[in-house]
C-alpha cells in the first residue's frame, strides 16, 4: 500500500511516499479502517525526527488523525458496533498510509453531514480544546479568554467552543489575516495581533483592566501572556508550536492567585476513559446544533505532496486544520458538507 514511512529519522521534507508498504494488521481488538483523509498534528513533524515522547519502533507509518471506513476485510471484534463500510473518524499510529490498524474504541461515527476532509481533522483538535476549556480552565459564561495561535487547527477549534460556552473571545494571531479569519470563522470579540511589541495592554484594555480568565496557548507564550492575566485567572499549555518549552517566573502565580494547568488528551484513555465518551457527546452535540464546525484550510494537499503540507504548518503558513487526501472519497461523499 502506498504509505509515508519512518524508516530512519529525518524531517518530513526528505521523506517520500512510498507504494510497497506492508498492509496493518489488525491485532485483538482492533479494526481495519480504509483512510480517506488524514489530518496533519504538528508532532507528526517531531515524531518523525524522534523528538516526540511517543516514539514507535521504526519502521512505523507516521500520522494519528483520519477519517475513512470501516475496509471490508476487517475483523470485527467482540463489543464492536461498527461494519464493513461504515463511515468513521479516529485517532492511531499510521494514518498516512492508505489503511490503518486501531482499536475500534479509538473510533467514532462519522456524521452523515461531514466529508472525510472535515472528519480528519476532529479526533485530536475538537476534545483538546473542549476539555482544555471545560475540564481544566473550568470556563464559565460571560468571562473572558484569549486564544493565541486563533487561526490554526485547535486555536479555531478553541475560539468557536469558548463562544459557544458564552465566552468573550480575544484571538491572538501573527497576521491580519488570520486575526480576520478567527473573526470571521471563528466568531472572536476581538482580534490581535501578538508579533506587535506590548500586545498585552490592547488585551488588557479590551477587558476594562482586569485582564483575561483564562488562556489557552498552544504555541509557547504563556509567559508572554501572564502579563494580561486577571486575578484567579486559569492559563492553560496546550502546546509549544514556537519550538521552546518555557521557563516561567512562578512569582508572578503567587502574586496574581493564577493557575497554570496542562492538557494531555491523549492519556485520558489510560488515566481517565470515562471522560472520554462524555466529552464526544457534547462535541458531537456542537456540531449537530451548528454551533461549532470544523474549519479545514483552503487547500487539500494530495498524498504526494503530504511533506508539503508538514513544511508549510512548520511555517505557520496555514490556517484551521491542514488535511492530507489519502484516497479520492465516493462521489456522494463531496456532496456532504457541514
């Protein structure tokens, strides 16, 4: 099958697509599902030189999020609710590649009015941002949050969920156009733009003095951000997309009541798995309301030019969530469209 392979570490750039992989196989308990779509995650770019803390053994086929279905020689284990055909987004080690192997708990059914270019993109971004916001900041309606990093693929995610919540949203961004499309697709109060030098007392004005009720950072700024912090105030480190991990000065949490949480979705399965369905419900809720909606960037890259994709996220290039097309979709499946 054709498959973008790890065999030695390097950066994605100097990797190519390859068409004689091995086709998974489905271990106990999993499922075999054919991979329409992938979504591409910034450590995607870290795994595949080895700097990522989840490493498998090499060879391994690089990618966690897709959207596709359930192939029609899979197993279906015990408990299992999917079969063959059934449409379904996930998360699991290989989704560049053009079939992949994963638990069918790491599974969920795909809404009938979503591509597999929107569904790609749900698995890691959406319950991220949902229990960065709910879980950890604990956000409550009418308070205020700042999003840095609005426009990329859980900073759009984390603008929509916190209006939806009934927050006051304040987007951080790099550029006026992406300041404009987190307005604009987003749906933020307010925009800024955090390459211009004292950011932080336009964010501070826009909140009459008091400053925010929660950031959420998934680029590295936190300590950049605490500046504009309000009494009590939940930042939250979602990511460091900037390349450094942050010192922070802790006087600052003792002399402004602040917390400082992390989020790790990927290790509810193994610490808390029954917050996992939970969390779904309410997106899933989201989504089918119309009150959240996936943004995917303007341009779908196609499996051969997936190293291009990586580079230009590297770059912050994108907006939204970057999809892969593994495989062109059905032609009534281009018609479906949240």
């Amino acid at each position: 099958m054709r498959a973008f392979v790890i065999n030695e570490y390097a950066h994605p750039s100097k990797i190519s697509v390859v068409s004689n992989a091995p086709e998974p196989k489905a271990g106990k308990g999993e499922v075999l599902v054919d991979v329409y779509s992938a979504g591409l995650n910034y450590f995607d770019i870290l795994q595949a030189q080895g700097k990522y803390q989840v490493q498998p053994p090499r060879p391994f086929v690089l990618g966690n999020e897709f959207a596709g279905k359930i192939a029609a020689n899979s197993p279906i284990p015990d408990g299992c609710p999917f079969r063959p055909g059934d449409r379904v987004f996930g998360g699991g080690q290989g989704a560049y590649g053009e079939k992949v192997a994963v638990p069918w708990q790491s599974l969920v059914s795909l809404p009938d009015n979503m591509t597999y270019d929107q569904g790609a993109g749900l698995y890691v971004t959406w319950p991220t941002s949902y229990e960065a916001l709910v879980g950890r900041a604990g956000l409550k309606a009418g308070e205020w949050v700042l999003v840095t990093a609005s426009a990329g693929g859980v900073g759009i995610a984390a603008v929509q969920l916190a209006k939806a919540l009934g927050a006051k949203v304040i987007a951080a961004a790099g550029s006026q156009e992406k300041i404009d499309l987190s307005v604009r697709q987003g749906g933020a109060d307010h925009g800024i733009n955090y390459t211009k030098e004292g950011w932080q007392k336009e964010v501070l004005k826009l909140t009459g003095g008091r400053g925010v009720d929660v950031i959420y950072d998934p680029v590295g700024l936190i300590r950049d951000s605490l500046k504009c912090i309000a009494w009590k105030g939940r930042a939250i480190v979602v990511g460091f997309a900037a390349g450094s991990i942050e010192k922070l000065p802790l006087n600052l949490v003792l002399l402004k009541n602040i917390s400082i949480v992390g989020i790790h979705w990927g290790a509810y399965t193994k610490f808390e798995p029954s917050r996992v369905p939970v969390v779904w419900q309410s997106l899933l809720d989201l989504f089918s309301s119309g009150r959240a909606k996936p943004v995917v960037y303007q341009e779908t890259f196609p499996f051969e030019r997936l190293a291009d994709g990586l580079l230009a996220l590297e770059q912050r290039k994108t907006w939204g969530k970057v999809i892969v097309r593994i495989r062109e979709p059905e032609p009534s499946q281009t018609k479906a469209r949240l």
